[in-house]
C-alpha cells in the first residue's frame, strides 16, 4: 500500500463523475465490484438502478444515455458479466452514445488454479468502443494512478463533446472487497479539458465542394441517417432546403420532420416509375449521421453513376455554418429538385394510407395503427426488424420522436433501451416489437424500478416474421426451424410472471381499446399483445408494396 485510504482510487473515480454532473448508474450485482457499489449507493448525487441481467443492464445505460444526452454508466463484476456488455456497447459506438462501461477485474492469482471468474477484460471491446483504459492496481504508484484517473476524465469530455460513443474503463481489484471504502474525494484534474473542433485538410476540401455545388445551384441530395441532430444542424438543414437545390432524405429515425424534408423516402421510391426516378437523381449526395433502413434508398444511391458521395464528418455543421454566414441567400425559393420529391411522395403518401385505411388485422396494420393513434410528443422505440421497416411506410409525424438499435440492429436489446430513456425521461414511451425480441430481451422487465410511463406493443406472429418477407429464405428447406424459428413463449404469461399488466387483442377494434387503455393519463395497462400469427402478414405486405404503383 502506498499510504492512500482503502480503495481510494474508487472514490476519485466516483469524484470525476460527480464533477462531471453524470448521475444515472446502472449497478450489476456481484463480489469484484463491490467496491464500486458501495460508493455509488452510498452517494445520494448518483441515481442507481439494480439490473441483474447485464446484457440489459448494458442497453438500459445505452437508453438512458440517448434520451438524455448525459453520458450513463454500467458496473459490472468480473468474467462473462463483462462480456454480457459488449452488445450493448457495440451498438453505442455505432450510435455515437456516450456511456461508460466500468468493469471489476480479477488480478492474476498464482498458481492459476484459483482464478475463476475470469476472462481477458483488457481492451475487451477494443474496437466496438471509442476507447479503453485500464486502471493500474490499487498499490500502484500515486502518480501513475492519478494519470490515468485524468485519462479517464479527459475521454469522458472527448466522448460528450464530440461524440465519440463509449469508453470502458476497467478496475482490477484487489481483496479484501467488503471493507468501507474511505469518504468521497473530490478528484483534482490536473488540467480542463477543452477540445477544439479541428478541421482536417481532407475534410476542408470536402465540404468546399459542397459549398461550391450549393452555390452553382447543382442538386444535392442530402442522405439524413439515424442521429439525434443538434439545433444548429436543424437550422441548418431547413436552411439549405429553403433556398438551393437541396433535398433532404430524412426518414422517421433522423427525427429531422419540416417543410423542406423528405419524410418517406421508402415510399417515394417504391411508388417512383422510371421515368420519375430520372428526375430525381441528383449531382452529389452528401450523407450524415448514421444507418438509414429504408433498402430502396440504398440501392437508389447505390446505383447512381458518377455522382459523388461525400461522407460528411461530425464536423460538418461548423463548416457550412461559416458558409452560410459568409454567403447570404437571396429570398427566392425555387427548389425545384425538392419539389421533385416531394410531389412523389405526396401521391405514395395518398396511395399507402389508402391502403392502410382498408388493410386487414396484419403486422403491418397495427404498426401504422399504433403510429397513428400515439399522441403528440410521445417517444416510439422501433424493434428489429419487422417493426423498423413497417414504421417507414407512412411519413414521420412531426409530434413524435422514433428511435430504434440501428447501430447493429441487434433484436438483443430493443426493450431494455426503451426502459432506460424511459428511466429518465418524463414524456410517454411506447415500445412496438416482434415476439422474438419482446422473449429474447424480456429480463428489462426485471427491474423493480420499471418505469411507469413505458407502453409495450408485442406484435406475436409466432417467430421472426421479417424472414417472410424478405426474398430467399423462404425458398430454403431449413426455413420453418431455423429462420423463423417459432417458440412456445406465450409472451402474456410471460409479462404477468415479471407483474405487468397486459391484454390480447385480434382485431382493430381490440386494438383500439387497448391503446385507449394504454395511453389514457394514468392507464395502468402495460402491454397489449396483438395476435397476428393466423393472418397472411407476408401477402398483405407485398400487396401494399404493388399497390403504390398501381395508377
Ligand atoms: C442479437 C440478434 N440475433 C439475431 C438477429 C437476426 N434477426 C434479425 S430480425 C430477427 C427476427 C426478429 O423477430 P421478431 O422480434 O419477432 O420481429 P419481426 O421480425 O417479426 O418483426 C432475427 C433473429 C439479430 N438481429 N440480433
């Protein structure tokens, strides 16, 4: 020991975040972490949550992260408990979500024959997370502990201010583990970690062409991805579509809903003759944020020839910022290539609620059923993979805000994200997922503190239903029992063993009065199950697709 209290390093640790106002913990039971949990319970700054299960424990921090821009953080014990969080992880780092991983680790024992509970945790997630640091030992020396308690506290500003997704941190721990940990210090940082936004020569050049495209009036197409765009990145976009030939494809996940965008864009593509699609091809497309699901934009973008496609960097606000400023625009709208767009996707827009107006009890009903009833300012949480894709056939509406894992799309954590942003959120949220997702991740139900403004949706079509409406995997033998893969989980057995409130409804009517139920101030209902399995989901989709091209 070097003189320093008991399990000091602990504290500072704890300090470093409290000085950092990060609140929401999430506390993983177990021995090696102990430690860690004595001193954030004990600390009535952090708000803790006990999840057992840390796959979801993992998701529920990534939840909670998102909705509140904070970053959340996960502790976990040593060995596959560590490993439990790599899912969730991944899919922050796709997403760019600041959380922070911290996990307990075993020292080598000698002989090895008394290590147990142990797997390699250094660098575990290596390149699924922005970055790793390991902590030395407890009896390190001072100064080398306090060099990386820094490095923890400079990553946790680079993470949060420029977006870079999650760190873990991971602790070896010495015994003895039950001892009070000594009071809280407040950690001193040696330094204020300030980043400035650093404009790379590559980057400069790229957005200097679309500067230059925007100015000689040529089409730009903007690909808006998955992200929870800033206000001046709002600003920006609606200022771009208002006065150059700019067309902003920013489907429900982008949350990016104005005058100016391009809502639907599946639909639009979908429903778009040849002839109509030729007008829609554009001089450059610039692409943002992250994953799109919409397949027909892909392949449309794909399979455009000589049009450059710039990949815009985090930076790129800043930039056309700056251009903007320097290059005022005249008063005069005449964005024809929106119009282009938007004409289309007024027409597809007619033909799918038409279609959706008469559609039989289906997935694909009570998706744009559920979507349709929701009130104003509600938050929806989007499952894999089904649910995702229905969602993009009707336009965004502007009073809601969609998420979904699209990181990874992952069907692992779908709940347990919506439980998180639920956890800090004060707003309505309502989760719609496929059977498959709701049975995989229904341990987010295993939370004492299981929020009460959380709506599920369970649309129970026996098995992975995406797999039938996909090409291919219907052609294959192994379909039936290895893609689809129905179960025996009755998922409304399954909610009430975890003490949630649920119905069954099999048709419109039903629904109704589910949603009803659910959504009414103080409903107390928590899950409606929408039985689908008897119905022809495959055939009424297919039909809907061949409907929007019909004159
Ligand atoms: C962790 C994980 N395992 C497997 C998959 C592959 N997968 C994608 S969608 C899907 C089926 C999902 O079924 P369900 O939740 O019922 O939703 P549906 O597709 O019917 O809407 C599977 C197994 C995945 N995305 N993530």
């Amino acid at each position: 020991m070097t003189g320093r209290k008991y399990k000091q390093h602990i504290a500072d640790l704890a300090g470093i975040l409290k000085q950092k106002s990060i609140r929401n913990i999430i506390l993983c039971p177990g021995s090696r972490n102990a430690p860690l949990i004595q001193v954030f319970q004990r600390d009535p700054f952090f708000v803790c949550t006990s999840i057992v299960d840390e796959r979801s424990a993992g998701y529920i921090a990534l939840g909670m992260a998102k909705q509140s821009g904070m970053p959340a953080v996960v502790v976990t014990t040593s060995g596959t408990a560590t490993l439990n969080l790599g899912p969730a992880v991944a899919e922050a780092f796709y997403q760019h979500i600041p959380m922070i991983a911290l996990t307990a680790d075993r020292p080598p024992e000698y002989p090895p024959q008394f290590s147990n509970q142990r797997v390699f945790q250094t660098e575990l997630f290596r390149n699924n997370c922005f970055r790793s640091v390991q902590l030395p030992r407890e009896e390190a020396e001072p100064l080398l502990m306090h060099q990386s308690l820094s490095q923890v506290s400079a990553l946790i500003d680079e993470m949060t201010l420029r977006e870079k997704g999650p760190i873990h941190v991971n602790i070896p721990l010495d015994e003895p583990l039950y001892l009070d940990v000594s009071e809280e210090a407040e950690f001193e940082i040696c330094e204020t970690s300030v980043f400035h936004n650093q404009l790379t020569e590559s980057n400069r050049q790229k957005y200097a062409s679309v500067s230059e495209a925007l100015h000689s009036g040529k089409k730009i197409l903007i690909l808006a991805g998955m992200k929870k765009y800033s206000e001046q990145e709002n600003k920006i976009l609606r200022h771009l579509s208002r006065h150059y030939q700019v067309s902003i494809l920013a489907e429900n996940l982008a949350n990016l809903v104005f005058e100016g965008a391009i809502n639907a864009p599946e639909l639009v593509l979908a429903a778009a003759g040849e002839t109509e699609r030729a007008g829609l091809i554009p001089d450059m497309v610039m692409a943002l944020g992250e994953q799109i699901v919409s397949k027909r934009s892909r392949l449309f973008v794909q399979g455009l020839e000589n049009v450059p496609v710039i990949l815009a960097e985090r930076d790129w606000s800043t930039t056309l910022q700056d251009w903007i400023e320097k290059n005022p625009a005249s008063d005069k709208n005449d964005n024809s290539y929106y119009n282009s767009w938007k004409q289309l996707e007024k027409r597809a827009i007619k033909k799918a609620t038409s279609f959706a107006e008469s559609a039989e009890f289906s997935n694909l009903g009570v998706v744009l059923e559920v979507l349709n009833q929701l009130p104003d300012n509600t938050v929806v949480h989007l499952g894999n993979s089904g649910t995702v894709r229905y969602s993009q056939l009707q336009a965004a509406r502007p009073g809601l805000e969609y998420h979904s894992n699209r990181g990874t799309s992952g069907i692992d954590g779908c709940l347990s994200t919506a439980v998180g942003a639920a956890l800090v959120s004060e707003k309505l949220h309502i989760a719609i997922l496929g059977d498959l997702s709701f049975v995989y991740d229904s341990n987010a139900m295993w939370n004492k503190a299981f929020p009460k403004n959380l709506r599920i949706v369970v649309i129970n079509d026996a098995g992975g239903g995406i797999f039938r409406l996909i090409d291919g995997p219907d052609r294959m033998s192994f379909f039936e029992e290895f893609s689809v893969t129905s179960h025996p989980v009755d998922p409304v057995k399954l909610a009430e063993s975890f003490g949630l409130k649920t119905l069954t409804v099999k048709d419109y009517k039903q629904l109704q009065q589910g949603l009803n139920e659910q959504l009414a101030k103080n409903g107390s209902l928590q899950l409606v199950v929408a039985e689908t399995s008897d119905r022809q989901n495959s055939v009424i989709f297919k039909t809907f697709y061949s409907s929007l091209q019909e004159d």
